[in-house]
C-alpha cells in the first residue's frame, strides 16, 4: 500500500506519479516551484576601465551642471538688457513725439504713419517667427531687433501723443509695478506657469476675437466702458505672457528657451512690457477723462 496514494500495488515496479508542482510540457525552470532553476539575474553594468577614477567623474558630472547654470544666467542677463536697451529706446522716441509740437499735432491729424508702422511691425514678427536666420544670425539678428525696435516705438510715441502728461507718468508707474509683481511671481515661486502655455493661446484666441466683435459693434456705439474692460483683460493676458516668458529663459520648468534665442526672448518680453503699458495707459485715460 502506497500511504501517499491510498491502494495497493499487484505487483512489478511501483508506477510513476508526476510531481503536482510540475506542469505536463512545461520545462521545470518555467514551472515555478521551489526546486526550478533561478531566473537569469539583471544585465550587470559594464566594468570600469583602469585607473577610473570615480570623484573625478563625479567632479565633472557637477562642474558640467555649474556650466549649463552659468550659461542660462548669461542668457537671462543678455535678455533683460536687451529689453532694457529697447524700452530706453521707446521711451526716447515717445518723448520726441509728445515735446516736439509740430510732429505731434501732425501725426494727430493724418493717420497714415500710425497705420504704416502698424504694419511694418506685425510684418517684422511674422518674418521673425519664420525665419531662423533673422533670430540667431549675427549681426542680422541684431539689425532686425533694432529696425523692429525703432518702427514700434514710433507706433507707441504716436499713442502717446493722444493722452495727457498725468495719464502717462501714472501709466508708467503702473506698468512698473505690475512688472515687478510679475517679476516676482516668475523668479520667486515654484509655481511652473510655462504650464499654461496652451491655456494662453485658447485664451489669446477668444480675445482678439472679442476685440474684433467689440470693434464691429464700436463702429455703430462707441462706449468707453467697452474699451475699459477690453483693457483690463488685455492687461491680464500680456501679464500671464510676461510671467510665462520670464520663466522660459530662466529655465527649469517644463518648457525652456535654447541660449541661442536672445532675440526672440528679448522681443517678447518687450512685446509684453509694452502692451501692459498701453493697456494701463488706456484704462488711466478714459478714467481720468
């Protein structure tokens, strides 16, 4: 009697039971049971040359990272004082066009140079945007910048022109603190706004058509309220933009700027500066008056 399976045998060699742990057809380091052979271990990593040096690579793993912050805070230097060299710029051809009488009354009566300059600058960043060459080229890409530089401060100085001395200095002191709020929010939080960066064009999209819908029914009634409140979310958008351009030069969030796009940060970071500006001067214009 065989105690395992319960009957007796009648004689000749006690029959073969296949082990439970074994299954039929299967090779016994596929069955997973306690006696199957291991499975092969992990690729190990390559053995280390002679004489490697372990702290050295280490030590150059690091001085690699000091380089690449180094060169991002080069970056962010050259691009700020770009755009601090346009907005001096501006500021000189906007002051040309509210202390010099004649070409200010001039440029009030005929609109045509306001027009033209409209033009020619939103021709410049389309030219800019698609060409490569005109971005990272020097000295091309510098010779653009200024033309570019130049043809939209004499669009802001006939802007300018229309408003009094006290809406102005009020604008410019509002712009600066909305900037340096802006600044801050940038540099100073862990917030990651290059997050936004599909948010900021749904909502760019919405408000220019918005605009154009405003401008269609401005022609049959004009309301300042209307241009009030188009203002104050245009203020709010290029607010959101300088946050989220600020942030891509800096780097560390999920979207950067490569170094080689100094003009295009620098023009984009006006681009806002300057639109704040207009927008503030709006709202304190039509408040005041």
């Amino acid at each position: 009697m065989n105690p395992r399976y319960g009957h007796q045998y009648q004689g000749g060699p006690p029959p073969q039971y296949p082990d439970p742990g074994v299954l039929p057809g299967v090779p016994p380091s596929a069955a997973g049971y306690p006696g199957a052979a291991p499975p092969p271990p992990f690729a190990a990593p390559p053995p280390k040359p002679p004489g490697f040096d372990v702290e050295a690579a280490q030590a150059a793993d690091a001085a690699a990272g000091f380089a690449d912050a180094a060169v991002r805070r080069g970056f962010m230097r050259k691009v700020l004082l770009i755009v601090l060299m346009q907005l001096v710029v501006t500021a000189g051809i906007s002051l040309i066009f509210y202390y010099v009488q004649p070409l200010k009354l001039y440029v009030r009566i005929n609109r045509w140079p306001f027009y033209l300059s409209w033009f020619l600058s939103f021709g410049m960043i389309i030219a800019m945007a698609c060409s490569e060459r005109l971005r990272k080229q020097y000295p091309i890409n510098y010779v653009f910048l200024a033309a570019f530089t130049i043809v939209f401060s004499f669009q802001i100085g006939v802007i300018t022109s229309y408003w009094d001395t006290q809406a102005v200095l009020t604008a410019l002191v509002a712009t600066a603190g909305v900037v340096g709020v802006c600044c801050i929010l940038a540099f100073l939080t862990p917030l990651d706004f290059t997050k936004l960066r599909g948010f900021l064009v749904i909502f760019s999209i919405i408000f220019m058509f918005a605009v154009f819908f405003a401008l269609i029914i401005g022609f049959m009634w004009v309301h300042n309220t209307t241009i009030v409140i188009i203002s104050a979310v245009a203020a709010v958008l290029f607010s959101l933009y300088l946050i989220y351009d600020l942030q891509i030069i800096m780097g560390g969030k999920t979207y950067q700027l490569s170094p080689d796009e100094y003009v295009a940060a620098s023009l984009s970071i006006y681009l806002d500066v300057v639109n704040i500006f207009l927008a503030l001067l709006t709202i304190i214009g039509l408040t005041q008056n």
